[in-house]
C-alpha cells in the first residue's frame, strides 16, 4: 500500500520535469534576438513574415537551450562554441517562412 502512495506523490513530480527543463530568456535577450532577427530576415521576407519566423526561433531556443546556452548564442564580446551555433541552426532551421 505504501508503494501506491509514493507513486501518487511521485507522478506529478515527473509530471513537471519538462516543465522546469524550458528555459526562459535572460533579461533583455529576447527582445535583442527579436529586433536582430526580425532586421536580418526582412531583407528577403516581408515584415509580417519575418515577425512569424523570428517568434517560432525564439520559441524553439527557449524550449530546447537552457538560459546558460542562449547567453552564449547572444554574448556579442565572445561567440558561441561550433557545436552550439550549429545545433541553435539546425533548431531554428525548422521555422519554415512561406513567401
């Protein structure tokens, strides 16, 4: 009977985990990432659009880097590591823009 009980405070704690796995920016990045992205990616698509690809970026490094990684990914002074430019990419790169 105990073993029914442990579980029972057990299931929404593993419940959360991926929850408390998503990162939130760091103060001032998102906003940073969205005026740089949004500047970047106007160039070849229309304002609306590029607003809809840098909101779905934004999304995907808050869902899947940690606040740690995405200060490396925005550090102006120091640029991130090969590997974590290329995974932010290969992430981000799932953000289709239909023009």
């Amino acid at each position: 009977m105990r073993l029914i009980h442990l579980f029972a405070f057990a299931a929404p704690l593993a419940l959360m985990l991926p929850l408390s796995a998503q990162a939130a920016w760091p103060p001032g990045l998102k906003d940073k990432y969205m005026k740089d992205c949004s500047a970047a990616a106007s160039q070849s698509v229309n304002a609306a659009q590029a607003k809809t690809s840098c909101t779905c970026g934004a999304d995907i490094l808050e869902k899947k880097f940690t606040a740690q990684e995405i200060s490396q990914l925005m550090d102006p002074n120091t640029p991130p590591t090969t590997q974590l430019a290329q995974r932010a990419l290969k992430e981000i790169s799932a953000c289709k823009v239909q023009k």
